[in-house]
C-alpha cells in the first residue's frame, strides 16, 4: 500500500486512533485548565477541535507562566 492510498483512504482503525488520542488531548487540557483556574472551557473545546496546535499553544500560553512564577 503506497502512501498516498494510505491517506486517500484510511483504515478504520486510524481513524479510530486519531479520534481518541484528539479527544483525550481535549479532555486533558479541560481539567488542566481547570485545575489552574484558567477558562476550562474554552480550552478543552479547541482541544477536541484539531491536533498539536492547541496542545502547543496551552503550554506557553498556561503551563510555561505558571512554572516562571
């Protein structure tokens, strides 16, 4: 199986992998975020919305500020 047929059209089991590994990074920052009191909400939707940006983007934007304090 050639690449490009590979992406063309996945098997069920990649898509199942995807789906649950972006979900349990929504889920993850979600309660992060609670737990640091920063906007939950907001964080865990736009987790559940794509893959690496939002991960990327809570630990500057939360993780990193909370360790320089």
């Amino acid at each position: 199986m050639r690449s490009h047929e590979f992406f063309d059209n996945p098997p069920v089991w990649f898509i199942a992998i995807i789906i649950l590994f972006v979900f349990c990074q929504g889920v993850w920052i979600f309660f992060d975020a609670q737990k640091r009191g920063r906007f939950p909400w907001l964080w865990g939707l736009w987790g559940i919305s794509n893959f690496p940006l939002p991960l990327i983007v809570y630990y500057f934007a939360v993780i990193r500020k909370d360790r320089k304090r």
